[in-house]
C-alpha cells in the first residue's frame, strides 16, 4: 500500500515520503501528513524476540513507502548502532505496579531526540540521492539546547551534509553549552549569538525564507534543509518506539495480545504524543494518551476546554525543554479532528497567528476522547523525582519527573490502573542540578551542592542512582573547544556564507 503525503494546509498533495522528508515544511508553510494511514499486515506478537532495528523497519517502512527495502534498512542499521550504550536501544523499566518506563535516552546526547535525529540525516542524504539532488544539503537549526546537540550528533561526518547551529550564548546550561562547542566533524558549524533564542529562531526562519540567499547557496551547490520536529523524517522514527513497548509488553507477560496500554507522554512541541497517536492509529492497542504538561500548560487547557491559547505569559521551568507555548505538531492532529478539511484548518492556524488563539466546536473536541491532558508544577515536579527514588531507588529526569506526576493524578482520578508506558525523555544526568536539589529532600548531600560544578554534581549523582556517568557527559569533561564564534543575531547570514566559503 503506497502512502502518500498531504499539507495540512491543502497547498500540497500527493508528495512522496522522501519528498516531504526534503522538504520538511510544505510550501504554504502547512505540514506533511499522511493522506491515508497505513493498515499493517504484521501481527505486533510476531514481532516478540525481534531486536529494535527489526521492530523499526516494519513500522517505517509502513510509512516511508517510495524508499526500497535496502534503503530503509541501511538508514535503521547506520542509525541504532553503537551509538545507543546498550542493544536494547530503547529498554522497559518496571517500576511500582503496571508502570513502565520507555527510556529513550541511551543515544549519543542522551535525550529521546536522538532517536530520531540520529536516522534523521540517513533519510534525508538517502531522499536526495532519490530524487536526484546533487546539492550539499546545509541544515539550519537554532537550539535553546537540547535539539542542537542532538542534531550535531546526528550529522557530524555524514557525506554530503553541512549544519550550522546558533544558540543563545547566555541561555542554555553549562553542560548544554559545552556539548555543543566541543562538537567534532569537519562538516559541522556551532556559532553563539548575544541575543536569546527567539533572536536565532526568527534569524534562521528568515534564512530560510530568503530567495536571493538560496540563489546564492544553490550557485555554489548547497541548498538548507531543517532538522526540526515538523519533518515528517523525525517523527516516523518514532512512532517505531511505542510499537516496541508494546512488543516489550507482550513479551513479558504484562499485556496479552489485543490488550489496551495508557501512554503517558511529556509534552512540548507534541511532537513525540502524536507519534503515539499515530501508532494507534495503524493498530496499536492504545486507551489513553496522556498529555503532560508543565506549567506552560497550553495543552491541558486546550483539551480542557477546546480552546487553544497563547496568549499567556512564559514561565521557565525546571523543565525548559517543554517551554513552549506553540506546539507546532498539534496542527497534525487538528488537521484529523476537522476530518481532514485542509481549509478549516488554515484558518484555524491563522487565528493562532494573528489574533493568538483558536477554538474547537464542542463536536470536534469530541474526537479529542483518546487524549487527555494533566499538567504538573515545579513543586510537584521536585516530589515526583524524590518520591519514586523513595520508593525504587530509581532516579528520573526533571521532564519524565512530570510524566510520571501526572499519570499518578491520573491514575487516582480515574482508578485507570492497566500498564502503563511513561516516556523517557532525558537522562538524568543532562538535568543534574534541578534533579540533586529534588533529592535533597530525602537524601544527605556531602557538601554544599550550590558551590559544585556540574560534573562534580554529575559524580555525585552516579553515587547516587548507582548508574556510571553517561559517556556523553563523561566526554565533555575534558574536551576541548573548537566552536568560539560570537555574533549579533542580525549577523547570522554572515555566519553562515563565512562557514561554507561562499563570497556575499
Ligand atoms: C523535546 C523534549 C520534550 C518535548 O517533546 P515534544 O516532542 O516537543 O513534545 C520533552 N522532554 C525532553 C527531554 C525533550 O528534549
């Protein structure tokens, strides 16, 4: 069964899967969704016994229909390799009654992006090559931490790619700046700007909407491609992984075939809930989806009320990767509850940018009913970690720490115990501060941790949780740095013709 793609928008259709991978957004800035959901002809128990790579390939290549059998596996084999500190790729911890931890966070930067970002250069350098692109692919990407260095592991030393990633100098961790300006690869480019990171994401939007720089790119045999979370190539991937759960699930007894699981999903960008939504769509034996929310709580409100929102103040929080008050991917499932009305859900989208909100019929919200949405504070964040270390001695990041707090309210409000898969998100050791300052509270800490520096915290912590520091904290220790530049935001072109030796 061949799959197509369509713009939510309705300014595209019929586009191939490695077409829309190339192009990420679509040309009336509408995204990429599948115009049919596929109906897999595997039974999910054949796949027990099988190994992660195996699981991905049926699920993928279900989506990815233009690419050939060879193609799919040799982007999957180059992906999952030894990258991920353990076979398993993506392991199952059994903590508490029916309560499942999908830990996604053994990749190179230790966050679940590199699930996908780790395939996602595979895909695109494959795409090209299919559709007979000779251009260097340059990727674009402006980070508030966590996607840049997940990118730059993902496309360090691969043929045919270039990336460039501006961040804000004075607004990410330590630890998030130091991974990025450690970055080895001769095709890679990291460059600070004085501004924040609205300044480098308008700054590199900007770039991509410029005609006479792509002009100018496409001279000298380059065209910008993006590696952010709307390419339809990031969320493919992971559609793979809530397969494998349940595959996980079946194997060790806790569900039996055909058995609904909850899935609990730490939200921002809604990225990563609605590759669950799409596994269930193909099949997978889902009941609820649970949205998790912190307090940027957009989402909960919305599927409270159906009124979407962001007219709002922003508020940092210990969880910054779901800092967001525009989650980009929720226009995918808007686009499904409209039943596919590409026109409604333009305006919708226009509303949103011009007037800062939307809002759904009651009718509409109804076909929301596999979705419901809890949010958490950073209080509650703090005790979830604390308390699941009581209970398990089993230590969890600060944007897990608010998946698991809310499928706890969940659970109490509902009395809803069937297992339940808890995504993952981030190692503990990438947000060791906020996660020791959670343990304070039932745990002695030697010393002053206010006066430690973050590997110091991060040795710490391994005492702790009884788990090594992960190679890629462990790396940058010592590293030395080969990214220095600094510039002003209105300076990024600049930057960027500079890194490629292109003459303005
Ligand atoms: C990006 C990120 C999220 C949010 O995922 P979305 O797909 O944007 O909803 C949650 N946790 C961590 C650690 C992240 O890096």
């Amino acid at each position: 069964m061949e799959i197509l793609y369509r713009s939510t928008r309705g300014g595209e259709t019929g586009v191939p899967a490695s077409k829309a991978i190339l192009n990420g957004l679509a040309s009336d800035s509408g995204l990429y969704v599948p115009e049919n959901m596929p109906n897999p002809d595997v039974q999910f128990k054949d796949l027990v016994g099988k190994p992660y790579t195996e699981v991905a390939y049926e699920v993928m290549s279900r989506f990815l229909t233009d690419f050939t059998e060879d193609e799919l596996r040799n982007c999957i084999k180059n992906a999952y390799d030894e990258k991920f500190d353990t076979p398993e790729i993506a392991p199952l911890r059994k903590t508490g009654e029916n309560t499942y931890f999908l830990e996604l966070f053994h990749g190179a930067t230790i966050a679940f992006k590199d699930m996908a970002l780790s395939i996602l250069p595979h895909l695109l350098t494959t795409a090209a090559k299919k559709n007979k692109v000779t251009d260097e692919i340059v990727i674009l990407t402006a980070t508030s931490g966590d996607t840049g260095k997940a990118a730059l592991a993902g496309f360090a030393d691969v043929p045919g790619t270039k990336i460039v990633v501006f961040y804000p100098k004075y607004g990410v961790s330590p630890v998030q700046e130091k991974q990025m300006v450690t970055q080895k690869g001769s095709n890679t480019c990291v460059v600070g700007i004085t501004g924040n990171f609205d300044d480098a994401q308008t700054a590199v939007k900007k770039m991509f909407a410029d005609h006479a720089m792509a002009e100018k790119l496409s001279e000298a045999g380059f065209r910008f491609s993006s590696a952010n979370s709307i390419n339809i190539g990031r969320l493919v991937p992971q559609i793979a992984y809530y397969v494998w759960a349940y595959v996980k699930l079946l194997e060790n007894g806790t569900v039996s075939d055909g058995e609904k699981i909850n899935i609990v999903v730490p939200t921002g960008n809604f990225g990563n809930i609605l590759a669950a939504y799409y596994a269930k769509e193909i099949g997978l034996p889902v009941h609820k989806l649970i949205c998790a929310s912190n307090e940027n709580k957009v989402l909960y409100d919305f599927f409270r009320t159906g009124k979407y929102d962001r007219r709002r103040e922003f508020i940092l929080t210990s969880s910054p990767s779901m800092d967001i008050l525009i989650s980009s991917n929720l226009e995918r499932l808007i686009y499904s509850i409209l039943g596919n009305d590409a026109e409604a859900c333009a305006e919708k989208m226009k509303s949103l940018r011009e007037e800062g909100y939307y809002e759904i019929t009651e009718e509409q919200k109804e076909k929301l009913s596999d979705f419901c949405g809890y949010f958490c504070d950073m209080e509650n964040t703090k005790k979830a970690i604390a308390s699941l270390y009581s209970k398990e001695k089993y230590v969890i990041d600060t944007h897990t720490a608010v998946a698991a707090d809310v499928y706890g309210r969940y659970r109490a409000e509902t009395g809803d115990d069937r297992p339940a898969v808890i995504a993952s998100t981030a190692s503990p050791f990438k947000f060791t501060r906020s996660v020791i300052e959670a343990l304070e509270s039932v745990r002695e800490m030697p010393g002053d941790i206010a006066n430690m520096d973050d590997f110091d915290l991060a040795d710490l912590l391994s005492e702790i949780s009884g788990v090594p520091v992960p190679g890629a904290v462990e790396e940058i220790r010592t590293a030395p740095i080969l990214h220095k530049k600094v510039v002003d935001a209105g300076d990024m072109p600049q930057a960027v013709y500079d890194f490629l030796g292109i003459q303005k």
